[in-house]
C-alpha cells in the first residue's frame, strides 16, 4: 500500500480497501494501492495485474460498482469521499514467467 494519512479514518479505509481486494484476486500480493488527497476526495488507485484489474471492474463495471459502493458507505460513517479506480500493471515479466503463470491453478482467499 502507498501513501500517507494524517487523518487515521483513512488509513482504516484504505486497509480495508487493500483486504478487500486482496480476497479477490488471484495475486494479492502485486496489489498497489495509489493515494493522492485533492479537493477534499481521497483518490484510491487499485494498481494490480491486467487479469486481476479485469476482474475488479466485472462485466460492465458491476464489481468495480460494488466495491465504490463499499467505499462510499465508509466514507459516509466517516464524513469522508473516497473514489476509487483501477489500473493495470505494466508488463513487465518476460514470456516465459507468463505461460508459468498459466499453469498454475487459481486461488482465492
């Protein structure tokens, strides 16, 4: 996780956030997430791998919905905005890490 608080209320968001996310990928431990403070919104970018951000956001968008609803009612309890987005990784890893990737099996948390 990335960034820094000065309000604790955010760092409780944001561990919530990253646990989240974490149950439901495939690689929780590439997970990033980006925090920038403007306007008074606390922006949370889900960086994470191409499969995982597909994943996140869902056919047409119903995941990613869920998990900014998610945020919205914290950020509700907490007198806070939170919006959340998602990036892919870069590619990075050579073609062979790839195709080992494959081969393994999907977990979940």
């Amino acid at each position: 996780m990335a960034g820094s608080f000065d309000d604790p209320r955010d760092a409780k968001a944001l561990a919530l956030l990253h646990d989240v996310i974490a149950c439901l990928v495939n690689k929780p431990e590439r997970i990033t997430i980006e925090v920038k403070i403007r306007d008074g919104k606390v922006y949370l970018g889900v960086v994470a791998e191409s499969k995982d951000v597909a994943f996140l956001i869902g056919k047409q968008g119903r995941m990613a919905d869920a998990i900014r609803e998610l945020m919205k009612a914290i950020g509700k309890q907490s007198r806070r905005t939170y919006v959340v987005y998602f990036e892919p990784l870069a590619l990075s890893e050579s073609p062979s890490e790839l195709s080992n990737d494959l081969a393994k099996p999907d977990t979940f948390c």
